[in-house]
C-alpha cells in the first residue's frame, strides 16, 4: 500500500535558518502531495501541495517540488520564523471512491529567536 | 467563517461509557472524514462519509459508528469506551474526492478515557 516516510524530528533551528523537511513516498498510480502545518491546539491546515511531477508548491515562504524519479516533495524554506514554528505533516492523496490520504507521522519545528 | 467546527474539545471519559463526538460544517461539502492522531502515528482514517445518508469504514473502525443524517454534520460515537480509544480526533471535509483537493480540517477533540 501507499506509505509516507519523513525526517523525525524535533528540528529546532535559529531564526532566519535554511529549513529543509524531508519527505519520501511510496505509491501506486499518480498521486497528489501536500504539505499540511500544524499549530500547538489546532487542527491541520494545508501548506502548499503539488498535482503533478515536476510541480512546485509555493505558500508563505514554503516550497516543495514533486520528483518522481526520486520519490519525494522536501520542503524547504529559506529563512524561517518563530512564527513558522508547528508540526508539518507530508500527506499524499489518492482518489478512488474518496480522497484516501495517506500521512507521515510529522515532524515538529522549533525556531528559537 | 467557521470552516468546521468540532464538538466539545476536550473530554474525559470512564472506561465502559459512550459519547458522540460532533462535527459541522459550513463549506458545503459532500465528503466528511473522521481521524484519530496518537503520537509517532500521523492520522488514521476512522470512518467518511461521501454524502448525505452514507458512510463507509476506514483504516481503524472499531469500536465506532458514525453517522450523517444532515450533510453538513458528521458524528462519531463511542459505544463503550476502552482506554485505547484515547486520542486526539480529527474531523475534515473535502469538497469532492479527487485527489487533489485539500481537506479542511477542525480544531480536535481531545478524549481521555480512564
């Protein structure tokens, strides 16, 4: 079956680092992917996704690109914030009678000013 | 603009006891999904709902049932609860099932079951 691998955290970085939060995936047919961002006593709210190989997903300073002959959707951002602090879960979305979706256990980001 | 909004936040329950959990909301939406969070696990599919009237089984359902009378409200209910069952509960919703579509996602409910 379809299964989502990511870097366990915690990440704990300084204000202003280069973040990266690896994802990989295993998976039949062609699936979506998303990045979702969780804040401490809220549900989980979509970050950015991408529908295709080779699509870039873009939000707030946040980017990932699907690569398929790699099997993954990293996300990346370049100078983050205290504010940026959350649990980021990479999911990935298959159709087929309704949106199954698959998620990685997240991976918890502390930035320390 | 609520979005989905989930009922109550937090409860505490004793082992043996029932409870629904409720979940509204106001996009519209045809599809309604619950899900447990327990840590080192990312989310589980409990049961969903494509529509009105309907529901189907997910990855963890027992020990629950669902229910959508009203397309708008989706409710999860606990027969008996054991101590397994305590978790953080997630609802959401999608406007179709395509996989593209983001799911909306409520606030949780933290259950505590002694």
């Amino acid at each position: 079956g379809d299964s989502v691998t990511q870097m366990e955290g915690p990440v704990t970085l300084s204000e202003e680092a280069f973040l990266t939060i690896n994802c990989t995936y295993t998976a039949t047919g062609y699936p979506s992917l998303f990045w979702y961002v969780q804040y401490p006593g809220e549900g989980l709210q979509l970050l950015l996704k991408a529908t295709k190989a080779d699509d870039k997903g873009s939000n707030k300073g946040f980017e990932a690109t699907y690569r398929k002959e790699t099997t993954s959707f990293h996300l990346e951002k370049g100078s983050v914030q205290v504010s940026d602090s959350a649990v980021y879960f990479c999911a990935l979305g298959q159709s087929g009678g309704y949106q199954k979706v698959t998620f990685g256990t997240g991976t918890k980001l502390q930035v320390i000013p | 603009n609520a979005g989905v909004t989930q009922t109550p936040k937090f409860r505490v329950l004793k082992t043996g006891q029932s409870m629904t959990l409720l979940c509204a909301q106001d996009m519209n939406h045809e599809y309604m999904y619950w899900y447990r969070q327990d840590p080192g696990m990312g989310l589980r599919l409990i049961h969903y709902s494509v529509g009105e009237g309907t529901t189907a089984k997910g990855e963890v359902p027992d020990g629950y049932n669902v229910s959508r009378l009203k397309k708008q409200n989706f409710l999860l209910g606990l027969e008996s609860a054991a101590p397994s069952q305590t978790s953080v509960y997630f609802c959401a919703s999608s406007s179709t099932g395509d996989s593209n579509q983001p799911q909306h996602f409520g606030d949780g409910t933290r259950l505590s079951i002694l």
